[in-house]
C-alpha cells in the first residue's frame, strides 16, 4: 500500500444508510436515507476539505507559500482543520473565535500549534470576522476567509458532489444540507444540479434564531458573497430541542455520534422521507458529537 500525507486522507467518505430511524411508512414507500459521514476526515469534520482547496489554490495563485501566517475567524471546527492543514504544510495559524467556543474546539486548535485570539461573546462570529479583517490588514497574515472566499464552496462542487453522484449511481433525488457558510450546499447544488437538475436541494437553518454550532440564520443581505439563492430549492428550520433529541436518537438507534447540525438534517431528511416516493434522500453529515460535550449540549 503507498504512503500518503495526513491530508491524502481528506475525503471519499462513505454513505451511512439509516436502518432504524426511518420509519415502515418510508421504507414502505422505498425511500432510502443516507447520510454522507464527513466525521471520517482526520481532523473529524467536512472543513477539511474546505481547508485543503483553500490552501492548496492560493498556494497556486501564488497568493501564499509554507512559512506564512493564515488567519481564520470561526466558531471551532474551520479552525482545528486550519491548524492541522497549517502543520502539515508547514504554515502559522491564527484562529479568532468568540470566546463561547467550546472548550474541546480550542484545545484541539492549540495542539495542533495554532494560536488562538478569543473575542467577546457578545460579538458573536461576526465580531470574530471583522476582528480577522483587522489583522490582515495590519499585515499579521493572511486571511483566507471562508464566509466569502469562493474556493469554499469549490472544494464541495470538484469532491463532495461528485463522491455523491457516484456513489449513488447517479439515483440521489434529494440532497439535505445544514446552512452555515453556505459553502457546501452551494458547491454540492453547482455539481448535482448540472447532473440533474431534478435533484430537489434543501437547506437546513436554525429555527426561533437558536444557536446551532455550525449552522446560521442568515439575514439575506448577511449572507456570504457567494451564496446564491436559485441553488437552494427550500429552506427548513429546526430547533435546537429538536436537533438534540435526534442526536441522541441517532446514536442509540443507529450507532451514529455526530453533531446539532447534522443531527437536523437527519431530521429534515428524515420528515421528508414520510412525503415521498422511491426516493434516494442524502443528507450531510459533518462532524463528531464527541466535541460538543463541554457546550453541554447532550443532556443524558
């Protein structure tokens, strides 16, 4: 077997079918629901991939080269697969995040070697951001900047979509997405659509504005730059009592740990499964529960 680097492991994460969560009326209308298991990434989340092609085409455009310093503002896990793309390319990190991030999120960046700035509360990611803005400008690095920088959303268009595409044989009529830069639906929605544009695209976002790590309620003028409405077919909102619930449900019932975000995708994948026909429904699912048992956010 030929040896690879650390990031050589990024992607080609498999489809988990749900045995038990869907119900007889959903498998009596021969729907199959999967989820898309990025938790497998070495860092344990679809950034990952994100970071790689961010990266590795700034490094292309001669934009940044090993040595530099790359600057991040996010609410955790963006931050942990910088730092670990920082150290295995050989660049400095610096990850601003509020300081509501969850503990387990930070050790994880500072073992890595990054240094971490903590903001307000308060300030919220977008104080975060504007605080990353601040410093780049200031020539503290540079700021490769998920929420509006467009390789984001390609690394999903050139590996996450095709990997779907392929492994359903080109059957996916549905593809569910939790909304959090936005980066994945779109790039997923580009690949699917110029597939088939039959494929029905939605999007998943928090509902009575609860905070769901990972996820945003976007205001339409706040949305990032390369969002584009006409990729995303409907929007549905979960709550986060909802996406906890379902969480636990999906780990006693399908062995599956994951997290709020992708535990409401579950949830919408799983809804919509009651409402249609022959269906091969994907939905995403992007990282580990296990990181989010300091937030408190698993009450057994």
């Amino acid at each position: 077997m030929p040896y690879t680097t650390i990031e050589g492991t990024i992607g080609s994460t498999p489809l988990v079918e749900l045995l038990r969560s869907t119900s007889e009326n959903a498998k009596s209308r021969r729907n199959l629901v999967l989820g898309k298991w990025e938790c497998g990434n070495p860092s344990g989340s679809i950034k990952d991939r994100v970071l790689k092609t961010m990266i590795r085409h700034a490094e292309e455009r001669g934009e940044i080269r090993p040595g530099d310093t790359l600057i991040e503002a996010t609410g955790g896990n963006t931050g942990i697969s910088l730092a670990m793309m920082a150290a295995a390319r050989g660049y400095r990190a610096i990850v601003v995040m509020p300081e509501s991030a969850n503990y387990f999120k930070q050790q994880s960046i500072a073992v890595y070697g990054a240094k971490i700035v903590l903001t307000p509360k308060s300030g919220g990611i977008e104080y975060a951001r504007d605080l990353a803005e601040q410093m780049a400008a200031a020539g503290e690095g540079v700021l490769l900047d998920q929420f509006n920088n467009p390789d984001n959303p390609l690394s999903h268009y050139e590996t996450t979509g095709p990997e779907i595409w392929s492994a359903t044989k080109g059957k996916i009529t549905h593809f569910v997405c939790p909304m959090g830069t936005t980066g994945t639906i779109m790039g997923v929605s580009r690949f699917l659509k110029e597939k088939n544009k039959k494929i029905r695209i939605i999007g998943v976002e928090p509902a009575n504005r609860d905070h769901i790590t990972g996820m945003y309620h976007w205001q339409e003028n706040q949305r990032p730059r390369f969002y584009e409405k006409k990729r995303v077919d409907q929007i549905e909102e979960i709550s986060q009592a909802c996406a906890e619930y379902r969480a636990r449900k999906m780990a006693s019932e399908e062995g599956i740990f994951c997290g709020l975000s992708s535990a409401c995708a579950c949830e919408v994948a799983l809804n919509l499964s009651e409402t249609v026909d022959q269906a091969v429904i994907v939905f995403m699912m992007a990282d580990r529960g296990n990181k989010y048992f300091s937030s408190g956010f698993f009450p057994f």
